[in-house]
DNA sequence: AAGAACTCCTGTTGGC
DNA sequence: TGCCAACAGGAGTTCT
C-alpha cells in the first residue's frame, strides 16, 4: 500500500496522538506479521513513553524513554486507525466497519495515557515491527545499505547519475531498489518517469556519463522525483482501495495521476495524442504514454 | 554479481 | 449468477 507519502501521512496522523504518551497497555493479537514479532513485544512497549515519531523512507520509528526505537513497515496493507478516548471496543466478530476497515486483521493495539487507542491493521500482513536500542538503528539489518532520503538534501542530478553509472537494469527497477533511493514505490517512480519523459525500459546508466556524470536527464528526473513526493504528501497521499489517514479521511493525490493505473487512456498531455500503456517489469505493473516517453 | 522471478497473505475485480 | 485467474501501494530470498 504505502508509499514514501502516505507513510508520512500516517507519521502526521499519528503524532499528535502517540507523542509524549504512554502506552498504557499493548494488546498483540497473533505472534507475527510478516515476521515474528520482536520477543517480549508486550512487556518491553508496555509503561514506555512515545518520545518522538519519525520516518525514514518507508520506516515509522517511535523512539520510547528506554532507549528503544520501535520499527514499523506497513508492508503492503497495513494502516493505523487512532480512536478517541471513550470510543466503544469494535463489536466481537464484526467483519467489517465504516471506514472499511477488516476488523479481522486488527494485530496489534495501542492503548494510550490519554485513553486514546492506536490499532494496526494489515490484511495482508506484509508489515513488521522491530525493537531494537535506538543506538543500533543505522547499523540495523533495516538501515545498513539504505538508499538516500528522496526528500532530503542528498537527491540530485549528480548523486542520481553516480547510483545509476553503469547500470543496465531498467530506470524503473532502479527507482524501486531501496539500496538507491530509499521511499519510492510503483505509483510514483511510474509517475516520475511520465513527468520526466523517460522510458520505463530505458537503461538506468543512460542517465549518466560512463564515468557518472549527469546527463541532462539526471537533474530533471531528481528534481521530479521531489516534486512528485512534495504534491503527494501535501495532497495527503494517495487511496486505492483502502488506504486511509489514521483518522479514516482520504488522501486524494490519485486524482492527479498521470499514468499509473490509467492503461488504454489517451494521454494527458495537451495534443500528445498517445495513449497509456501498461507493461510488466519484474512482475510489478509499469504504466507509461507510449509518446511522451519514448524508448530512446 | 546483477537482474529477474518467486514468495509471503488476503481481498477484490473483471472476464467468461 | 457464479467461478476463478489475475492483480494489488513491498521487499527478502532464490534463481539464472
């Protein structure tokens, strides 16, 4: 599900609930998600205060008054809802709520100082949680050989082209591969690619000089980057089928898709004239004009 | 050793 | 209407 934007999205949500709280009382519903969740989950979160909330690419890290960082990946469904103190317990075996939200799949809750509850929910279970000394974190096996924060000072033409020198893997699968530029997922480096007018197929090495420097692409394609991910954190991200706010509103960037999920649709550019196309690259689905990006 | 394919899991959708 | 294959925002592991 969640891409650079909406985990941020989710990071601003729920700050304003977690910071400076306790948790109260931890309730963790089944011994894993993707992986087993950390030993002592329970015992070592319960009693502990929230002293910060961050994000790295697509990581939530709650920083806790011990000393620990708690980790948190959505995977590909996962979602948080905050619930206000005094909200009602959802009904036992009540399927499915309001806000679509698979009640089934709560795994893990939060019950805050202020009484406000904090539920993840992953249906398909492809997120993790970790605990490990904060201390450790950049040298975690999460962290170490972590690509560049796309929205930090790091992305540019320059950078970009010395990653890619060389690289004969597509620019779409390089977009992707974490190791390189860490928080870009299948919407936004499609998305990207359009803005910049580059082939999905295309060679990531032709962004740059065999000795790796920038071409002209290199500095477009950094500079699109930011301003795809800056427009969707500002638009709240995006919702496809259920991502949420954890307050259940909606982020609504989708409207401004250019390309991604609109195959067989005439292009949006004024008199381009071509049409979306879909192929797949290492089995993930890459959507493109067939005349604003062309092969060379 | 890079790059592609397969894998985990559940729910929804679109074609027949 | 029902059935079922294809597909979904990720990424670690295993192949070629």
């Amino acid at each position: 599900m969640p891409e650079l934007p909406e985990v941020e999205t989710v990071r601003r949500g729920l700050e304003p609930a977690m910071l400076g709280q306790v948790l109260a009382r931890v309730e963790q519903r089944r011994p894993d998600l993707r992986f087993p969740l950390p030993e002592h989950f329970v015992e070592r979160l319960t009693g502990r205060r929230v002293e910060g909330l961050s994000r790295r690419a697509k990581y939530l890290i709650a920083d806790l008054d011990d000393g620990e960082a708690l980790i948190m990946h959505l995977g590909m469904s996962g979602r948080f809802v905050v619930e206000a103190p005094g909200t009602p317990p959802t009904e036992p075996g009540a399927y499915y709520n309001e806000i679509g939200r698979h009640l089934q799949h709560d795994h893990v809750v939060f019950h805050l100082g202020s009484g406000a509850r904090v539920t993840y929910n992953d249906v398909r279970r492809f997120g993790f949680m970790d605990l490990l000394p904060r201390a450790d974190l950049e040298t975690s096996k999460h962290f170490a050989g972590m690509g560049i924060e796309p929205l930090g000072n790091e992305l540019s033409g320059e950078v970009l082209a010395r990653l890619f020198a060389g690289k004969l893997a597509p620019l779409k699968a390089a977009l992707l591969d974490q190791r390189l530029v860490a928080g870009l997922g299948n919407i936004y480096v499609c998305e990207a690619l359009f803005r910049a007018g580059l082939h999905p197929e295309a060679a990531a090495g032709t962004i740059a000089t065999p000795t790796g420097r920038p071409r002209e692409a290199a500095h477009a394609l950094a500079q699109i980057i930011r301003e795809v991910l800056d427009e969707a954190v500002a638009a709240g991200g995006s919702t496809l089928r259920d991502f949420a706010h954890a307050d259940g509103s909606l982020g609504y960037f989708q409207h401004r898709f250019k390309v991604y999920d609109r195959e067989g649709e005439p292009c949006v550019t004024p008199g381009c004239g071509g049409l979306v196309k879909r192929l797949v690259q290492s089995g993930r689905s890459t959507f493109y004009c067939e005349s604003c990006q062309p092969k060379r």
